[in-house]
C-alpha cells in the first residue's frame, strides 16, 4: 500500500469516527423529548443519558490513548467503533429507559477508546508539518454535523420516532470498523519520525506497563469532576456537590502524587511538560467553555426572550456552523504561514468578539446582529480547534499520540459541561426564578429576567475567552518550531525531553 493511499484511508476512518460521536450527539438532545415520552421516563432519567455517557467518555480518555500507544490505535479504533455501532443498535431496541441509560454508559466507553484513536492514527500516519490540513478537514466535517444534525435528528424524530436516530450511525460505523480490522498497515508505508520508534498506522507500540493505578485516580478525579459540574447547574451548592468537589480534588492531588513517583505515569513528563502543549489544552479548554456557555444563554435568549420556535432558533445559529466548516481548511494555511501563536491568538479575539456582541443583544436585536456574533464565534472556535489540536498532536512523538489525543479529547469534553455549569449559576444567581411550564428539575426563568441576567452572564464568559487568548502567546511562533523530528540542539528546551524520552525504553 502506497503512502498516499494509506494517509487517505486512515483521514477517512478519522473523519468518520469523529462524525459519527458528534453526530449521536447532536440527534440525541433532538430525540430526548420523544424517548421522555415513549418511555415514561422522569426528566432525571432523561438527564442521565446524556450524564452517563458524559462520565462514562470523560474518565477514560487518557487510558484509552495510553492503550492505543501501547497496543495500536488502528485496532482500539476497530474496537472502538464497532461497539459505537453496536451499543446504538442495542439503544434503538432498548425496552426501557434504564436500558437506554447503561447502554449510553457502555456507549461512552467504546467513545474513548475511539476517540484518541482519531488522532493517534492521524500523527503515527502523517508527517508533522502535513497535519494542518487533516485536522481542518476533520474539523469542517464536525462542524458540517453540528449545522446538519439537529436539522437531521428532527427529521427522522418526525417520521420513525427516537428509535431511528440511534440507527442512524449503525452502518457506517460498522463498515469502518471492519474496513480497520481487515486492512492490514505494512510499516514501510509510514513515515518514520526521526528519533523514535518505527510507526504503523495503528500506532507504535511500547513495553512500558500500563499504569493501572494512575489511570484509576484519573479517572476518579474526572468522575466526581463531571458529576459535580452535571448537578451543580440544578441543585447549587449542596452538601452533595460539595463533597462531589472535595473528591475531585482529593483525587486530583494524589494522581500527581503518584505520577511523580512511578517509573511508568500514565500521562509521561514529555507530554505534561511541555509548555506548548500545556498551552494548547489550556486554549481548548477554555474556547469550550466559553463557546457552549454562550450557545446556553444564547439559545434561552432566542427561544425564552425572542419566542423563536426550534427551527428559527437553529437557523439564527447556523452562521456559527458555517463559519466553523469554513475556517478550518483556511486555518491550516494561516497557521502555516503566520505561526500557531498568532493565529490562535487572533481566532480567541474572535470569539471574545462574538461572545462581547451578543452580550449586548436585547429584544430590538435584528436578525443580523445575531447572525453577526455568532459569525464571530464560527470564525474563531473553528480556527482555534485545528491550531490547537495540531499543536498538540505535532509535539509529542508517535510513541504518545494516543495520550496526547486522550488529553486533546479531555479538554474537549471537560470545557462544555464547564461552560454550561458556569452560565447556568450566574444566570440563576442573577435571575429571579418563577414557575413556568419547564420540565422539573430545569430552570425557571421569565423572559424579562433571564435578559436582566444574560449580559452579565456573557461579560463572564468573555473573559474565559480573553483568559485563552493569554494562553495562546505561550504557543509555538512558527509550526516548525517544537518538530520532534528534529535534532534537540536545534529545536529549544520543549523538544529536548520528548525526544529523550521517545528513545527510552520504558516509556
């Protein structure tokens, strides 16, 4: 198999796989009212089909990547996308929604084992100065499913019921999968990253063990993380969630403890010590949550304030997804011929631009002025997934792909639930509540004082925003710079240990 051909085949399965996860989730919130009702469910229940998954995914990430560096991200993608597949047929014929919520936990597992595996096989089959364009690639298709997913889901709810939209990935996820077991990678046919251990499309294989106590702090850490962050927006500072967080932090603190000290940590010093790639998480981090934070106030403002039915909420929205499919292929020359620092830097102003402008929306808002600020979160978000990600993926060798994508996808799924907590308390904090005909559990507000609320609420998330634009001047000047393929002596302090450590056994 030519080199070429191979790089094809394996952006295809990328691409593919990342759809097919932000497509379920993007037909999931459409399809949860109909499954509310078809099963009796309370909205508690409802609730924890998005919760559990999110748990399920966000704890797991890093081992998933770890495993993928050890054992080949070719064969945890296979895994990984046919038990995707085949958890969402088993949901599609679920008999109640206690089904439906353990096969969504399930569902989240074979999600992280899929998901590093995206980029892992992205870095161990493509030279690091060509990722900019498979990246941007594979984030115009994620944003493509954002703009088509509601739309879609909506469509099948209509005519086949909720069952349909779980269907829906059954078949391209399958064939992928196998096309992943069946194909066989010969290594010849991938570029050997000077330095390091000879690549396969699957990934390169390592003999360090597996830190099976570390991944299980992680994963503690991340699971009371989640859960707080999931009840806070509806319960507030209890007693619960409190110690939810107490435990996060607990956990937290000893997994670093422990990482310094085993031979073999789970996340190793090359990745978490590098400055570039620190910074890189810290902008994906916080664009998130200042992204999804924002499309939660600003679907409320649209839908409560403006009395705008679902569709004409999601066409008001659509510029962001536009924007988004757009700018990715154009960030990939921007970032080549300006310097990841200064593109990410320019994309975060965008999106503190774009939240700063809808701050100041009110009921006499027209249509385009909307239109306008959610252009500008588009044009940054989708700038800034691509830089970021693709500094991420270039600094490290292909011996810590997966882990690195592990913490790429962490940081992904982190900033969302962060942002919506975020949004949720200071509108609740700054809005009187009323009774209204919500489902219980959720919010309460009038139109008039959730408005009151919302500019407040988004002069906050702008400044998450500007937080990551600070975080971005720590990034690389040029895409050359931090090239693990390069000699130590001519690349700076951050290359100097990866490089190290790819030639050491035992990590």
């Amino acid at each position: 198999m030519t080199t070429r051909r191979l790089q094809r085949l394996v952006l295809t399965g990328s691409v593919t796989g990342a759809v097919i996860v932000a497509l379920d989730g993007t037909v999931l919130t459409v399809a949860q009212p109909a499954l509310q009702r078809d099963l009796h469910a309370s909205f508690g229940q409802i609730q924890w089909t998005s919760t559990g998954y999110l748990i399920a995914v966000a704890s797991l990430l890093v081992f998933a990547g770890r495993l993928g560096d050890r054992y080949g991200h070719q064969q945890l993608f296979a895994l990984g996308i046919l038990g995707f597949g085949a958890t969402s047929a088993a949901i599609g014929l679920a008999p109640g929604v206690g089904w439906v919520i353990a096969l969504r936990v399930a569902q989240g597992i074979f999600g992280a084992l899929l998901q590093p595996a995206t980029l892992g096989m992205l870095r161990a089959t493509y030279p690091p100065d060509q990722l900019g364009m498979p990246l941007a690639l594979r984030t115009s298709a994620i944003g493509l499913v954002a703009a088509a997913g509601p739309v879609l889901g909506g469509a099948l709810v209509a005519h086949w019921g909720w069952r349909a939209v779980f269907f829906l990935n059954v078949v391209p996820a399958c064939s992928i999968g196998l096309l992943a077991l069946v194909v066989r990678v010969p290594a010849s046919a991938v570029p050997e990253p000077r330095g390091t251990s000879t690549a396969t499309a699957g990934g390169t294989r390592t003999t360090a063990p597996l830190d099976l106590p570390g991944a299980c702090l992680l994963a503690l850490a991340l699971v009371c993380l989640v859960h707080t962050l999931v009840a806070l927006p509806e319960s507030g500072w209890t007693v619960t969630t409190a110690l939810g967080g107490a435990a996060a932090a607990v956990a937290a603190g000893a997994f670093l403890r422990h990482e310094r000290r085993t031979a073999s940590p789970l996340i190793p010093l090359s990745v978490v010590g590098s400055t570039a790639i620190a910074a890189a998480l810290a902008v994906l981090l916080s664009a998130s949550a200042a992204l999804f934070g924002t499309l939660f106030v600003g679907t409320y403002f649209l839908q409560d304030v403006l009395a705008l039915d679902p569709l004409e909420c999601g066409l008001r929205v659509l510029p962001l997804a536009v924007l988004m499919v757009l700018s990715a292929p154009a960030s990939a020359v921007l970032q080549r011929r300006y310097g990841p620092r200064r593109t990410t830097m320019t994309a975060m102003t965008l999106l503190t631009l774009g939240i700063l402008t809808l701050s100041q929306l009110d009921r006499s808002s027209t249509g385009m002025a909307i239109g306008g600020g959610f252009l500008l979160l588009g044009a940054g978000f989708g700038t800034v997934m691509v830089t970021a990600t693709a500094v991420i993926v270039r600094h490290v060798s292909t011996d810590h792909a997966g882990v690195a994508g592990g913490l790429q996808q962490t940081a992904m799924n982190i900033g969302p639930t962060l942002g919506v907590a975020t949004a949720t308390m200071l509108v609740t904090l700054a809005a009187p509540t009323t009774t209204g005909s919500r489902p219980p559990g959720g919010p309460h507000w009038t139109g008039a004082a959730f408005l009151s609320a919302m500019a407040p609420a988004l002069l906050t998330l702008a400044a998450v925003a500007a937080t990551g634009a600070l975080a971005a001047a720590r990034l690389p000047r040029s895409t050359a710079e931090g090239d693990p393929r390069q000699p130590p002596e001519s690349d700076g302090r951050d290359r100097a240990p990866a490089e190290a450590t790819a030639t050491t056994p035992g990590h």
